[in-house]
C-alpha cells in the first residue's frame, strides 16, 4: 500500500507540473511544433536518468515516488503521440518526422546525461 501511495503522490505532482510547464512555455512560444510537450518529455528523461542514477543508491522507495510516480505523471509520451498524428494528418509530415527523431533521440540521451551527471 506504501507504493501505491508515493507512486499517487509523484503522479499527481509530476502532472501538476507538466501543466505548468506546459502553461508557461505556451505562453511564450505559438507555432506547430509541440514544443511544451518536447521540452516536457526532454526535461522527464533527463530527471528519470537523476532519479535512478540515486534512487537505488539512496532509498528504494524514492524509486516508486520519483520514478514511476512523478516522472510517470510528468512525461507525456501519449501527447506526443497524438501531437505526431495531428501533424501527419495535417499534412506536416516533416515536422512530424523531426519532432519523432528529436524526441527519441534527445530522450535517450537525456536519460544518459542524468545518469551520468547526477
């Protein structure tokens, strides 16, 4: 039951800030490309790489808290998903693909930044 409630607890902060995030970038960027989510899920794989760099160092449950709750709660790869579709339905299939190869890409190398710099 412990589990359960620090992976709510991430979860329901990592969302509330993915919403910020979102909020805030908006704000200051309008164009096609989905930067909010791009930078949402750039920043989520940077932090997963942290998190389990120390987590297993440190305490096995901030595993279930930060891991799985929080950046779990935080990314949002089910947006980005949807976002691609839009633009290839849309006709901006190399946007699409560009944002596909940079979030992939950018994404694992984040998560290899956060293990080894943190």
């Amino acid at each position: 039951m412990q589990k359960i409630l620090l992976i709510a607890l991430g979860g329901a902060l990592g969302s509330v800030l993915r919403y910020l995030t979102s909020l805030f970038v908006s704000h200051y960027f309008s164009g096609k490309f989905p930067l909010a989510t791009f930078i949402i899920n750039f920043l989520g794989c940077f932090l997963i790489g942290i998190f389990l760099h120390y987590t297993f160092r440190v305490d096995e449950k901030l595993k279930y808290l930060l891991v799985i709750g929080f950046c779990g709660g935080f990314t949002t790869f089910s947006t980005f998903a949807n976002e691609n579709l839009q633009l290839l339905q849309s006709g901006n299939y190399f946007l699409a693909l560009v944002y596909m190869l940079l979030s992939v890409i950018l994404g694992v190398v984040a998560v290899w930044l956060g293990m080894i710099f943190f």
